[in-house]
C-alpha cells in the first residue's frame, strides 16, 4: 500500500519563535508577525545577514540570507532581532513532541521541519484526536484514504497553531520528496497534496530550481540547455541528462521531476535526545572488582561516546551511566553539568562520580553482598543545539558532495529509488 507521508514545516520559524517570545515577556508588545520585521545579524552594527523575515518584510521584497544592509536599502523602518537559538530550541521541541501525538515515525531534517509517516494513523486514532468536524463532516468512517490523511495532517496542523501559536504548513504526499515540495507551496498555515498523479498539474510547472535537490548550479546548467521547468526535465531523456550532469545528479533529477521519491520516515526520537554507549561484561562487576572492571570500561565508553558527539559536533549538559544488576535490575544516575561537553575526560571523570554515588554511597548498589553489574552505560544527554542549528536543508545536497552525512543522504535515496524501480528502469513520467 502506498504510504501516506507529511512533511511539516514552520512558516518563518525563527522570526515566529522570537515574536512569540517577545508576546511572552511582554503581551503589549507589537506582533512582529504582523510588522517589516527579521531576525538575523547584529542588530547594533547591522552587519550579518537575514535568516528570517516576517510576512510583511517579504513584501518589501527582503530575501533570506541577503545582507542587512541591503534589506535595510529595501525597507529603512525594519525592525531587527537578534537570533535566540534557546528559544528556537525550546519551540522546536515542542512542536516535535505534538509530532509524535500522530505517529512513532518522526523524522526532524532541521529545526523547524519534519516528515511524518501517518499511513499507521487508524481510525480509532482519529476519534480520539476528533474534536472539530473535519470538511463539514463527522462521519469519518466514509473519509477514504486520502482524505483522511488531509484531515489527520489539519488536525496536525491546527494543534501546533491552537496549542503553541505559530503556523505550519503541511504536505501532503507517498514519499518524502513530494511531501516536501508540497509544503514549499503557498504559505502560511496552509495544507497542499502533491500525490505522484497530480504532479503534472501541480509540479511540472515550476521553474527547474524549485526542485527539491536542484541547487543553483544544476539549475543555471539545465536552463542553459533549454530545461526550464520540472516538467521539462521530466521529460528529458535520462541518458541526455546523465549526459548533461553525469549519473549521479542526472539520474536524481529525472527521477525527483518525476515525482519518485524515497518513504522511509527515520526516526531517531531517542537518538537525537541522548548519546550513549553500553556494554555488556564478561564477567560480574561486584565491589571488591570495582576498580579493577568498571574505571576501564567507563574510560572505554566515555571515549565512544565522545567520538561520536564529536563526529555531529554537538555537546551536551548531562551525563548519565545506567547499570544492569546480575538480578536483572536497572539503575541509573545523572547529572548536569554547568558548561556543555563532548570531551571524553569530562564525561569520563563525570561518569566515574556517578558510578562510585550509585555503587557504594547511600543505598549504593554494590554494598548489598552478591550484588555485581553485567552490563554498565554512558550517555549524555540534554544536547545543546545552539551551535549546531544552522538552516541545513537537507535535500540541497547536490553542489556540496563534501559533506559525508549529506553524501551518504543521497546515497540513500538513490538506493531507495534503485530498489522500488529497479537502476535505469525509471520509467518516463509522461502520460
Ligand atoms: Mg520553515
């Protein structure tokens, strides 16, 4: 069965999250939703550059990641706010919580995107979510299969706007790729179907460079050559452009402007809460072993986990070990830490505290004669976002193939588009 897949993402989710802040601490205060307004730069030196813009500032023509002074040329009474990567944080947690309200198969791409699978979301689901008639009707029993995931993803939709105040548009399609074309279309607090028979109507007539995974490069080379519009790349023989852009690149294009996408909705909501590392012992760790087993394996699994933060550049504030005893009970103990960390001797030493608290101080696990650990975790948690939040889109990978992640993102793809249609069996979209 095809999977009904959304992808959801904030309208100007920066400036929104600052607006709401500012509601928070002062309700008088103007909505900068409502006014010329943008997050980004210095607002004292006006140097740096937009990372969002209200609605409004928009009509001003102010573009994203354009310089402030420009925008300032454009509309001189723009009102600037510094970035609050805390805040945006804070909203971007919230709003992938309300997420896994609808299904376990959340994948967050950015700070404020994330693609759901809801081809599971079943009808009693539904009533329990049912509060307002959904197009008119009650009777969601007669809803067929599309409209019920149009009414899911407004109920998705209404519940971000109604419980936390800013607006989200939803798409609504079988695979990732189109879900998230569709969302792009017209904003805000809108909901848009891109299902793979409506693209020609829907799709083929964008510009080329609106395609997911067509960067600036690709799309000034395909223009060149006379591929103006999606459509017309999808109508462009494979071969002519492998020719044109060589295989990797030639075979996504004609596949994504074909509307073939991948549907594997990966969720990573513990991953991406937490780090750790555990590990099973040969033999039972008990108090008179203590030092001999448990100092090295902590070192062992602090450097683990270290590597890998390192490897995502991310820190996090708590650490935490975990403990399984030989009568199969579980333990755990954290801490927070005052600075976020990733170094493998700060989570080290830190575990080490926590393990001797958790072994031999109050009611310490290993006073308890017979009592040993069989297998023994680290883990920090509480990551820090703030340097990692960069509005990384994660299909714009075409022109920057030195990134491994985004590599091995696209490589993922391919393989997904290989195996549902076979490698150079991808069929002409035409009718
Ligand atoms: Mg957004």
């Amino acid at each position: 069965m095809e999977k009904k897949i959304l992808h959801i993402d904030v309208n100007s989710a920066f400036l929104s999250w600052s607006a709401l802040k500012l509601l928070k601490e002062d309700p008088t205060a103007v909505d900068l939703r409502t006014i010329p307004s943008a997050v980004g730069g210095d607002v004292k030196t006006r140097h740096g550059i937009i990372t969002a813009r209200s609605l409004p500032a928009k009509e001003y023509g102010i573009k994203t990641a354009e310089p402030v002074v420009k925008a300032l040329q454009k509309c001189p009474g723009l009102v600037l706010v510094q970035g609050d990567f805390a805040t945006y944080h804070e909203y971007s947690s919230k709003f992938i919580e309300i997420l896994f309200n609808y299904s376990e198969l959340v994948e967050q791409v950015s700070i404020d995107e994330a693609f759901v699978d809801i081809s599971d979301f079943c009808m009693d689901d539904m009533e329990a979510h049912l509060t307002t008639p959904v197009d008119g009707t009650t009777d969601i029993s007669t809803l067929k299969e599309n409209d019920r995931a149009l009414a899911t993803a407004a109920m998705i939709k209404d519940e971000i706007r109604d419980t936390l105040g800013f607006t989200v548009n939803v798409g609504i399609s079988s695979n990732k790729l189109l879900a998230k074309m569709a969302s792009d279309f017209r904003k805000p607090d809108r909901l848009h179907t891109l299902y793979p028979e409506e693209i020609k109507v829907k799709m083929w007539g964008h510009p080329i460079g609106d395609l997911f995974g067509c960067g600036k490069n690709t799309a000034e080379k395909l223009k060149s050559l006379g591929i103006m519009t999606i459509g017309d790349a999808a109508n462009t023989d494979l071969q002519v452009l492998i020719g044109y852009l060589g295989s990797n690149a030639g075979e996504y294009i004609y596949a994504a402007a074909n509307g073939i996408g991948g549907d594997e909705v990966h969720s990573e909501h513990e991953a991406a809460k937490s780090y750790s590392n555990e590990t099973t012992t040969s033999e039972d760790i008990t108090g008179e072993k203590f030092a001999e087993l448990a100092y090295p394996l902590i070192k062992h699994l602090s450097e683990k986990v270290s590597k890998r933060m390192k490897r995502d550049d991310i820190k996090g504030y708590t650490v935490r070990v975990m403990v399984k005893t030989n009568t199969f009970g579980r333990h755990s103990r954290q801490t927070k830490l005052i600075s976020p960390t990733n170094d493998a001797r700060v989570i080290e030493r830190t575990a080490r505290e926590l393990l001797e608290k958790l072994s031999f101080g109050d009611e310490g696990i290993l006073n308890e004669e017979g009592l040993g650990y069989r297998l023994i975790g680290v883990g920090v948690a509480d990551l820090d976002y703030e340097s990692e939040y960069e509005q990384m889109d994660i299909f714009g990978f075409m022109e920057d193939k030195k990134s491994d992640e985004k590599q091995a993102k696209l490589d993922a793809m391919m393989k997904s588009i290989n195996d549902r249609f076979g490698k150079g069996k991808v069929k002409r979209g035409k009718e």
